[in-house]
C-alpha cells in the first residue's frame, strides 16, 4: 500500500518522520510533509490517517494521501461566496 511510487521518506528518526508527496497536479512541484513517526507507522500499516494523527491539518493529510498541495487545491476549488 505504501509508498505509492511518488511517496519517498526523506528522513526518519524515533520523533519525526518527513515524506516527499512528489509532483503536485496543479503546480507541478515536489512536496514535503514531517508527521509524527508513531502516527507515519501506523498509518502505513493500515489505519486511516485521521484516526492516527487528528492534530495533523487536513492540507498536510490530503497531500500525503493524492501529493496536492493545500493550496494549490484551494486555488482548484476556490470556496463559494454565498
């Protein structure tokens, strides 16, 4: 399941685990997330990753699991004004 072939570990230790998302669809640039390693475990053995790590923001989430960046998914869908 885990990494999907643009996902690499950048660096690990006992604390922080940082993960390079690869190419972001809209803006075409490499990303990088840091997580706890505890989480990061976890979720690549199976566990969803808002179960595992609820501190984390949901652009950090989102770009771990489909590698956009929050913004540039914001730029996607600009939220409406009522």
């Amino acid at each position: 399941m885990f990494p999907p072939s643009n996902r690499k570990i950048v660096r690990q230790d006992s604390v922080t685990t940082v993960i390079k998302t690869g190419e972001c669809i809209y803006c075409h640039q490499d990303g990088e997330v840091a997580m706890p390693t505890p989480a990061f475990i976890a979720w690549v053995n199976g566990e969803f990753i808002q179960r595992v790590w609820p501190e984390g923001s949901v652009g950090d989430r989102e770009q771990l699991i489909n590698g956009t960046h929050d913004e540039c998914f914001n730029k996607m869908f600009p939220e409406e004004e009522e």
